[in-house]
C-alpha cells in the first residue's frame, strides 16, 4: 500500500563567524582572494511543504514568526511574485525554482529574526530551497544548493551582502571557507571534543536588541574600494588563517586574543560598524574579563560573541542583561541542511 506524503520539513542552522568577514565580498576576494572561518550553532530556519486541498495553481505563504499569509495564483505557470515587503524570501525562491506541481502550502518560521548577524535571512532562504528540492525531487549537491540560495538573495532580491553565509549554513559545522574569482572551496574543520566543550564553556552570545541592515552596511563598505579598505581586508584574512590553525591546536587563549585583535581591524573597514552602544557593551565586557568579542555579521547591531573565562561567566552574563542585552544559550551544530519526510504513518518515505 503506497503511503500518502503529508509534508516536507527542513531546516538550516544559523551561524556565528570568527574572522574574515568582509573578504567575501566580490570587489575583494575576485582581486585578492578571500578566507572565512566560522561555526554553525544550534539555531535553526524551518520551511514545512504541506500538501491540502488548495486549487492546483495556487500556494499558500505562511509566516508563523510574524503571523501573515498569503496566496500566490499562478496564470499559465508563470512565475513572477512582485516583491512588496510581505514574504518576499519565500515569494524569490519560488519565483527562480518554479515547481510544477502546486496545490500546496509553505510554512516558515525561525529561531532568530532579520537582522541578528546570525544569518537568518540566509538560513530561511536556504531552508526553503531545501524544502523544494526535496518536493520537486532535485538532485542537488551542497554547493549547487548554497550557489542557487546565493543567486536568489544577492541577485533576485537585490540584497547586498558576501558570499560565505549561503555555504556556511548549507555545509555546516565548523568551517574554513575560502574565495577565489573562479571557485569557492568549503574546508570543514575537524575540532576535537575537548577544544569544543571548552568553547562552549568560555563562549557567551547575546543580542544588544538593536537589528541592522546588513544590505546597507555591505553597500557603503563596497564603495570604499581604497587601500584603506583593502589594507584592513587583507588584516582581516590574516585573523581568519591565524584562528583557523589556533582552533585546529587548541590554543584557545592566543584564538580568543585574535578575535579581539579581528574585531579592532573591523572597524578600520567603516565607522558604521560599531556604534556608542556596541563600544559601551564591549568595554564593560572587557572589564569584567573578556578576552576578545566581536559583533557578529556587518556590524551596527545584532548579536555579540564574546570569549571569557568559564569562572567569570556568570559576572560577564548579568553585567550584559544590565545593559541591555539578551543572553542566548547555545551549542555548535554540527550538520547543514536537513529535510525529511512525514506521512500519515510518522516520519518515512513519501
């Protein structure tokens, strides 16, 4: 007896960078070269396909994060959503992967909100793709996916940005991720448990509670194409090549130290990078002991990763809530993308 498919879920995990951001941006890494390096965490965006009873030209768009849906007709399988502010992740992907068979629902929800510097833009954008490759059958390997969720964010939607997001959350794990004009290699990086235990037991995250735009951020930096710029770009590699080999050893003090010494070669880049309050956070933190942090992702707001001493955690965490800030627990993640079939039977085959 042949089992109905019910639904598609798949989920991608969020993702904290170390060093190198920036050198993922085209104007850079397509003269010079670029390098990444960064974890996947326990963090995720969800896409769920659901089979129903909808009229077979049409899809119902759901968004459980902000409570909205809305329903895409199709005329003559034309695929042509206008973007307008209202589930416009969900509305390019379909737009540029165009399934056959509709009649279905995508819902979507996520663990972090737009403009965390986590990547969620990204993640959800990759997790829906996910979702349709499994749906329309596709055979796509890891770089294909992460190259199609680029095309879509960065050329369909026009949102600026790097390159490294859409193959840090599709890959996974821990990464060292380098950028050529001609190809892009995803180096995974295999950390022994001890070196990631104590990670998890030094590292704090937490959300200043003031979202950027990273779109604006990474425009303005682009048009700064001086020696400046560049200069502090190539700083920016060394950082990401230097914590790569102190992670691969253990030598978490000296890595924690480059992180702080990444993030002061950051701002070099732009002055909206950081703002009064992001000084004021990182200089309390640093008083209370932190080796080295950083803003995650563009900068200008978002979360905040900082790298303290297990016995001096609990002092970091109740200084940051009084500033402001939320801290978020968290572990490494150690798996990209993941879709999976459930039927009217449980999980199993469609």
């Amino acid at each position: 007896m042949k089992v109905k498919l019910e639904k598609i879920h798949c989920r991608v995990p969020l993702r904290i960078s170390f060093a190198g951001g920036g050198t993922d941006l085209p104007f850079y890494y397509e003269k010079f070269g670029g390098a990444v390096i960064g974890s996947t965490i326990d963090k995720f965006a969800y896409s769920t396909l659901k089979l129903n009873k909808l009229d077979k030209n049409q899809i119902l768009l759901k968004s459980a994060d902000y409570d909205i849906q809305t329903i895409l007709k199709i005329k003559a399988k034309f695929f042509d959503f206008k973007y307008n502010g209202k589930l416009d992740l969900a509305k390019a992907v379909l737009n540029v992967m165009k399934p056959k068979k509709l009649g279905f629902e995508l819902l979507t929800t996520s663990d972090s909100a737009p403009g965390s510097g986590l990547a969620s833009s990204t993640s959800m954008v990759t997790s829906i793709v996910g979702a349709l490759k499994s749906y329309m059958k596709l055979s796509l390997t890891s770089y294909e996916i992460a190259e199609l969720a680029h095309t879509i964010e960065r050329k369909n939607l026009g949102i600026k940005g790097g390159i490294q997001d859409q193959y840090a959350c599709t890959f996974g794990g821990f990464y060292f991720i380098e950028f050529h004009k001609d190809s892009i290699i995803v180096n995974p990086l295999k950390i022994r448990s001890d070196i990631i235990h104590e990670l998890e037991s030094c590292l704090v995250l937490a959300d200043t509670q003031v979202a950027h735009n990273s779109s604006k951020i990474h425009s303005i930096q682009s048009k700064f194409k001086n020696e400046k710029t560049e200069d502090a770009l190539h700083e920016m590699k060394k950082h990401a090549i230097n914590m790569k080999n102190q992670l691969l050893k253990g030598t978490l003090t000296e890595f924690a130290e480059e992180l702080h010494q990444s993030w002061e070669t950051k701002k070099k880049i732009s002055d909206i990078i950081s703002t009064k309050k992001i000084e004021k956070i990182y200089k309390s933190a640093r008083e209370e002991g932190v080796i080295g942090g950083k803003v995650l992702g563009a900068g200008g707001g978002g979360h905040m990763l900082f790298y303290i001493d297990l016995e001096k955690k609990k002092k970091l965490e109740k200084t940051l809530r009084k500033l402001g800030c939320q801290v978020i627990p968290f572990s490494f993640e150690n798996h990209g993308l993941q879709s999976w079939k459930v039927n009217e039977n449980g999980v199993g085959p469609g």
